[in-house]
C-alpha cells in the first residue's frame, strides 16, 4: 500500500491520489487538521462547505495577512461552496506548495466548477493558507 503520492514527470507537480472530495456528506470529518498543507487546505474547503467561520484558523492573522489575501477572502464571502478535492502540489519554495484543487462553487445562482491553486507555506511552524483561487 502507497502513500498515495505519484510523481509527474519533470514538471514538478506530485499528484495526491488518496484525497477525499468534500462536500456537504462528509464536512463533519474535517473538523480539525494536522498541521500539513493537505489537511490544512480541507480542513478550510469544510469549513466553507458547512459555513461556519472555522476556516480563519488556518490563515495567517489578520493584521498579516496580504492585501491580496484580503481581497480574495471578500470575494468568497459572495460564493457558496459545494465540492473541493486536492488534486496535485507543489513546492514553490522552502516550506512553500501550490496546492492544485478542483472545486464546485455557486456564484449568483450558478454553480461553477474547475482546477485552479492555492498558496500554503510553513510560518512559525504552522501550515497556513496565504492565497487562494478566485
């Protein structure tokens, strides 16, 4: 039995293959995180999914968080949330992944489904979400 990690090639991505899709089924299993990128950025994904705020926990503080962030969080307050799997990561940097995702969204009575990335880095020997897709 694997980790569940597979190699791509030169181009740097590892794919995840053991990750759950989550959504409004299974949101309740994801009510607290290891400290790595995966479960950091399921651990946010179910929060949204559920809508309840415990998503911020695995954010840098507010007062640290870049104005980038910032505006990307004000735009997923106007999104509801249906499905999100972890597909692929990254490292970018030292303590640093993209995290590749796929995600179902409801914007203004669409729904709106595709792959797009997120930031996680290690600060202060935390895993924590420092950009998201929108």
């Amino acid at each position: 039995m694997g980790i569940g990690i597979v190699a791509q090639g030169n181009t740097g991505w590892i794919t995840i293959d053991n990750q759950q899709l989550i959504d409004s089924t299974n949101t309740q299993n994801f009510m607290e995180f290891e400290n790595t990128p995966e479960s950091v950025v399921n651990y946010f994904y179910a929060s949204k999914i559920r809508n309840d705020s415990l998503w911020k926990n695995v954010l840098p503080l507010e007062k640290e968080q870049s104005l980038r962030l910032k505006s990307k969080l004000v735009k997923y307050s106007q999104w509801k949330f249906h499905k999100m799997k972890i597909l692929q990561k990254k490292a970018f940097a030292e303590n640093a992944f993209w995290i590749k995702i796929f995600m179902e969204i409801e914007y203004k009575g669409q729904k709106k489904s595709g792959k797009d990335e997120l930031d996680v880095q290690l600060i202060n020997g935390k895993w924590t979400i420092t950009s998201v897709p929108t």
